[in-house]
C-alpha cells in the first residue's frame, strides 16, 4: 500500500498536525496503521509516536513526550531519508534537537515542532 498523503485520513491527520492538533493527528493516523502493512505499518507508527508525544508535551508531560519521541526515532532509522514522501532526515533532526532539549529540561526558548512535509 503506498502512503498517499492528498485525501483521506492521512491528508486529515496531516492538516492536523500542521495546526497542532497532535490528538487528532495521531487518531486520523492511527486509522491507516491498523490496516497498513509493513514497511508502511512502522513508518506510520513512528509519525503516530511523533504527534502522541506532542500531545504529551502539549499536557506537560516532558517525560512522555521524550519517551514516544526516542521510540519514533529507533523506528525511522531504518528509512532511507526521504519515504513515502516525507523528508525523513530532516524529521529526525528535530526530533533529536527536541529531545536534547527535553531530556535537559531546557525548553527556552522552545524549538518549533518538527514539520512532516
């Protein structure tokens, strides 16, 4: 199944997470990864680990946020940099920065969220 990002629950959790509504990105997502097969299926759930620890962070839940990003990372390492259209490489880079800046507990100023483009 190729990941198809122009309509759909995809598309909707997108625009979703672009607003910052990480809640309801992560459950648009979560609609595709349950019938998705793989790699498709691991791609998803490190995008759905990236928008729930927004949630979490969103919450003030620093420690979830860290938790979920750090698990989102050990999926995507073993994507090429850019897949299924997303820029992979440069996801993981602010993904890192966030989590340097979690696990330090140093949010200022406050990096912006990662953008899925």
């Amino acid at each position: 199944m190729p990941i198809q990002w122009n309509d759909g629950a995809l598309a909707e959790g997108l625009r979703c997470y672009q607003n910052e509504e990480f809640f309801l990105a992560h459950e648009h997502w979560e609609s595709v990864w349950l019938i998705a097969e793989e790699p498709e299926k691991t791609f998803l759930q490190a995008l759905i680990q990236v928008a729930a620890a927004f949630h979490h962070f969103q919450k003030k839940n620093s420690k979830g946020a860290a938790s979920l990003l750090q698990a989102s990372l050990r999926r995507l390492d073993s994507f090429p940099s850019v897949y299924g259209g997303i820029e992979v490489e440069s996801l993981q880079k602010c993904i890192r920065e966030w989590l340097q800046k979690l696990l330090l507990e140093d949010l200022s100023p406050r990096p912006p969220y990662p953008r899925i483009r």
